[in-house]
C-alpha cells in the first residue's frame, strides 16, 4: 500500500526527479534546508492552530497580540510548540546563519501578516478540525493522504475546507480573465472573495479526502491568503470529486510504475535544493540564471 499527497503528485507532475529525491530520506535531510518562507509559513501555520483551538483559546482571548505571541512561541519553539524547539533552532540557522536582522525583517512580515488576517477574519469560528493528518483508500494498493489547515462545518451540516497561504496569490482569476485585486491598503474591514477557476489538485484532493472521511458535503474548498483580504474557493460538485478520484488515481498509478524518474528542466530549478545532484538542473539553472533568496533562547521581533 502507498500513500500519496497532493503536494508530492503536484513535485512529481513539475518535476519527477524532485520528487524522488523528495522522497528518499537520507537525500533530503542532507540538500532539503530551511528557507525564511518555510519558516515564517511553518510558524504562522503553528500558531492559528493554537489560536482557532478553543481548548488552548476561548474566542474571547482571540486578538491580535494574542496571535503575535503565538507567532513569536512557534517561531522560537516554545511554550505551545516545545516540541519543535531543537527543529526550530536548525531550521532558524539554515535560514537565516545568525543574521538576526535579516531574521528580524521576516518576523516583522510574519506579524504584519497575521495583523491583516485578524482584521477581516471570523474570531468566533470554532474549527472541526486543525492541522490534522486525513487518510483514504482509494484502491487496494493507493491510499490518499494530506494535512489540511482547517475543516469548518457550516450551519447548515456541509463542511469547508480552508487552506492558509503566507504567499502571493494568483495574478490573474483565470475564470474571469481580469486581474485579481485584494481590498484597498484602508480597507480592512472584508475580504474579498472570488471564484478559483483553475483546475486545482490540492483543493480537489482535500475535497474527496473530507466527503470520503467525514461522509459529509462539502460546500466549499478556499485558499485563504493571509496577506492580501482574499479568498480564492472552489465549490466541488458531486461529479468533479468522481472525476478528480479517477484522476488522482491515473497519477499514483503513474508514478508506482515510473523506474527513472527523469528529471524536466524548468525555470524553478535554480531555487531547487537538490541541484547538487541534478546536473540537467545545474545546467538548466545556468542558462536562465541562479535563483536566490530574499535578505531581508530570543527571537528579534
């Protein structure tokens, strides 16, 4: 039996080569390193955890300052999060090498970040579930698995599915043609929610793991990109799961019968960490020119 993500089907789909690297352990734990955008997703991830868990915060306690320390805790690995203490402090040196000003300015960003979403987001929300491990067969030799940010259950008995984005969204609304515009800088009052027209792996894939899991409807299945008052959703229609499950299971079978797992040459290999022992990568990379990364105990914010 195999167990597949929709994450590691989207690497594999890029790119084969990264996802069997992705897949060894020993391979990844030597190139794979932290970068400023994992920490700060990981740490903002961790801490709307907490701050949704009406065990841990009554939505009374639900504010600002109070998503910051939670922000600060997870970042540090403490408190909440001392289980993660010694990976924080290894992720925290491969991504920043001591520069604490450099580590101070994404901190700062992380906070700005979670300062924007609380203005807009629904305090009171009480999740079915947080950042929580789903599992289904889908044959007798592949099982469907991811970690979903969040699973609401509306009033009226259906369930949404919300994933967190600490990225930039999409530049364009494929479904309409036009620009997607997040609120106004003063505009701190909405969000702005529009349609995903693309067709979407990820959002597709938690649609089947939650209806098969929870036997239940799913309404609705959105990214929320923290940073930007926007909501991109997809309403998920008994037939486009059916279809998405076949889909999905073409690109397991796909994979389980791949033996050279050739690598496919594109603009994201000069940011790949496996281009140490990828020479069609590095070579790649070299033609188009090498990606880098944004400059920008205690955490310094």
């Amino acid at each position: 039996m195999a167990t597949f993500y929709p994450t590691q089907i989207q690497t594999y789909l890029h790119c084969p080569r990264k996802y069997f690297f992705g897949k060894d352990r020993e391979i990844r734990a030597k190139y794979s390193k932290a970068s400023p955008h994992m920490l700060l997703g990981n740490a903002a991830h961790d801490a709307l955890q907490v701050f949704f868990d009406v065990t841990r915060v009554r939505p009374p306690e639900r504010t600002v300052e109070k998503l910051h320390e939670l922000f600060r805790d997870a970042w540090a690995g403490r408190a909440f999060f001392s289980r993660n203490g010694w990976k924080q402090k290894e992720a925290r040196e491969q991504a920043f090498g001591g520069d604490k000003a450099t580590e101070a300015a994404w901190g700062k960003k992380g906070l700005d970040m979670l300062w924007r979403y609380v203005q807009t987001a629904d305090l009171a929300a009480q999740p079915l579930t947080a950042e929580q491990f789903h599992e289904i067969w889908l044959t007798e030799h592949i099982t469907l698995g991811g970690k979903i940010d969040r699973i609401d259950r509306r009033a009226d008995g259906s369930l949404e599915v919300l994933d967190y984005k600490t990225g930039k969204p999409p530049r364009v609304d494929w479904k309409g043609g036009e620009p997607v515009k997040a609120p106004a800088a003063d505009d701190a009052t909405r969000r702005s929610v529009r349609p995903l027209g693309q067709d979407d792996l990820q959002l597709a894939a938690y649609a089947l793991l939650v209806t098969r899991k929870f036997r239940g409807k799913v309404a609705r299945c959105t990214y929320v990109y923290l940073n930007d008052d926007l909501d991109l959703f997809f309403e998920p229609t008994d037939e486009q799961i059916k279809e998405k499950e076949a889909e999905i299971v073409a690109y397991c079978d796909r994979i389980l019968a791949d033996r050279t797992f050739a690598p496919t040459p594109n603009p994201l290999c000069g940011w790949c960490d496996y281009r140490p022992i990828c020479p069609e990568g590095e070579a790649h990379a070299a033609t188009v020119g090498a990606g880098s990364s944004t400059p920008v105990e205690d955490v310094p914010f």
